[in-house]
C-alpha cells in the first residue's frame, strides 16, 4: 500500500510517497524533526492516518494486541 505524506514550511508544501507504514511514519518524524508543520499521512484511498495507527502497524506480528 502507498502512504502519501504532506508537510509545510515557510518556502511552501511538499509531498512525498512511500511504499510502506513504517517508512511513511520514519519520513514524517523526519521531516518533522527539520522544523516541517501540518505534517500528514494519508493511505492511497485519501484517509488521513495518526501516528497512533501506523506506530501500531510497524509492530512485529507476534506483538500485536
């Protein structure tokens, strides 16, 4: 699945693509960390995604509740 993450600084808006949960949730800590806002993750049918949801997902199977 593709996750889609947006963000804004003061020269303007970006938009990146991932192939996978915890990339797309590494990238937005990232780009966060470097001083980005309005930093979002939306799944490739458009649903906005909390950090809550992907952490979860980036779980080894076996830890899952």
């Amino acid at each position: 699945m593709v996750y889609n993450i947006f963000a804004q600084n003061l020269l303007g808006a970006i938009a990146l693509e991932r192939e996978n949960a915890p990339s797309a949730l590494k990238k937005a800590r990232e780009l966060r960390q470097d001083g980005m806002w309005n930093v979002r993750i939306a799944d490739e049918e458009g649903h906005w995604l909390s950090e809550d949801v992907l952490a979860f997902n980036e779980e080894p199977q076996g830890l899952q509740h």
